[in-house]
C-alpha cells in the first residue's frame, strides 16, 4: 500500500515538475524568442572514420565549430542518417559521402533548434539529375510531397548549390526549410513555434505593399522568390546561408528575422 502511495505521489511531482519548467520555458521564449538550451546528449553518436574526414575536408560550417560544438554537430549528422531512408532513382549511387552531404545541409540548418529531427518526412529520394513530377507535369530539381513524407532531389543540382557557395542557389537548404515550414505549423515544439511565429512575421512583412514594391524594385532575390511565401522564405535562406554580410547589408530586418528563427546565435562558429 506504502509503495503504491509513492509510486503515485511520485507520478503527481514529476508532473507538477514538468508543468513547472514548461511554464518557465514559455516565459523564458516570450522575453528571449529563443528555446532555454538546444544541444543536450547523454551519450553523442560519432560518425565511421571516413565519413568523419569526408566532413571536415568538405563542411566548411562544421570546421567554423568549436571543438565542443563539432560534436554536436557529428551527432545530428549521425542521428539524420540513420533516421531517414535514402532512395535511389534512375541508376543513381547514393555514396555514404553524398549522404554527409545532404545530412549536413539539414543539420546546419536546424542546428540552433533542440527538436531537430522532424516527421514530416521519412525518406529522401535522389535523381541523378531533373526529375519529372506526375503532379505537376513538370520537370523539377528538388521537391517536397507532404503527402508522401518525402524529400525529392536532383543530385546534380543540389551538389552545384553546394559546391558555389556564394550564387544563393541552394537546393538542399531550400526543400528543407519547405519541410520545417510545414514541421512547425503542426509542432508544438518550443522551436518549431518559434520558427513558423517568425515565418508569419515575414510573411507579415511582406503582405506589406510597400515592403512588397522594395523587395521587388532592388531585384536583389531571384524572381522565383515571389511566387509565393513559402518559396520567398525558402529563398531568403539560401541567401542567410550563402551571402549572410550582403543579406543583412541589403535587408537588415529580414536578416533579423531569419536569425531569431534558427536561434543561429546560439551556434558558436570560429571566425
């Protein structure tokens, strides 16, 4: 009866425990929009060997890590990799070094989020290059099918947007911010609300007929980016990502946004 009595007395504090610190957190991201910590790993998973040089001879955001924060980084990476099932399409090889690469363009891009993995997808499949859609009836480099939980990419077009660093064409980091788009309007995760709360504050933003003829006048993002808000958010993170000092020079409040929304403060990089 004594044991029954503690088990449920026990069950009554870890809850009360548990609403406590959400309650403290929901404070804490009212004044700071940001999540109280991100990375916490009792145990941090490494990658092979080889996969581990393939990183740091081809990740630039990895080597601009802290030694402490490159961990991390290796954990997500391994985590993401194991996660999602990689599909190969018409003859492609998916080489462990391509699966480093597509994972880092997530991981980089997540990395300032402690719920990092999503379940808006579960695989990703990869084209040898443009790849014909039956939906839309169009040809397509990359693409994402909530539907079908899946990332779609053309091989050749995400390794050009990662190989030139610095055209805002990005494949990898385009698709999946679709994807935490789509994450964070269904997540009650304290990062994925604050990310699609930023997403509306952008969105906001750009509802705005004079913002709306500014952006559009200084020709500065590509004309696909104002097809609609979902591609328009996507492309202002290939520029956060591949020209940040001309993106906050140019844009200086979406700049902000974008930063608040990846909590990218919190990413210790060496410079």
């Amino acid at each position: 009866m004594k044991h029954i009595f503690f088990v449920k007395y026990s069950a009554i504090l870890l809850g009360l425990f548990g609403a406590g610190i959400n309650v403290i957190e929901s404070i804490y991201v009212y004044v700071f929009n940001k999540p109280i910590f991100v990375h916490l790993y009792l145990v941090k998973k490494k990658l092979p060997k080889k996969k581990k040089e393939f990183l740091i001879e081809n990740i630039l955001f990895y080597n601009k890590l802290s030694d402490k924060y490159k961990s991390y980084f290796e954990h997500r990476l391994t985590k993401f990799i194991r996660t999602y099932d990689f599909v190969e399409r018409d003859g492609f090889e998916l080489t462990p070094e391509a699966k480093v690469l597509i994972a880092s363009s997530y991981v980089k891009l997540t990395f300032g989020m402690r719920k990092y993995l999503t379940t808006t997808f579960n695989k990703i499949v990869v084209y040898p290059n443009s790849f014909y859609s039956i939906i839309t009836k169009q040809y397509h480099k990359g693409e994402f099918n909530p539907a079908f939980k899946m990332i779609v990419f053309s091989w050749e077009d995400f390794l050009l947007g990662d190989a030139i660093n610095n055209d805002n064409l990005n494949l990898g980091i385009h698709e999946f911010t679709h994807a935490l788009t789509f994450h964070g309007r269904k997540s009650k995760d304290v990062s994925a609300r604050i990310f699609y709360s930023v997403f509306t504050e952008i969105t906001n933003f750009i509802n705005s007929k004079e913002n709306f003829e500014a952006i559009k006048e200084s020709n500065y993002f590509r004309e696909y980016a104002l097809t609609n808000k979902l591609e328009f958010v996507a492309v202002i993170m290939e520029h956060f990502f591949e020209t940040p000092d001309d993106l906050q020079k140019k844009f200086p409040k979406l700049y902000k946004r974008i930063e608040v929304m990846l909590n990218y403060k919190s990413i210790k990089l060496n410079f």
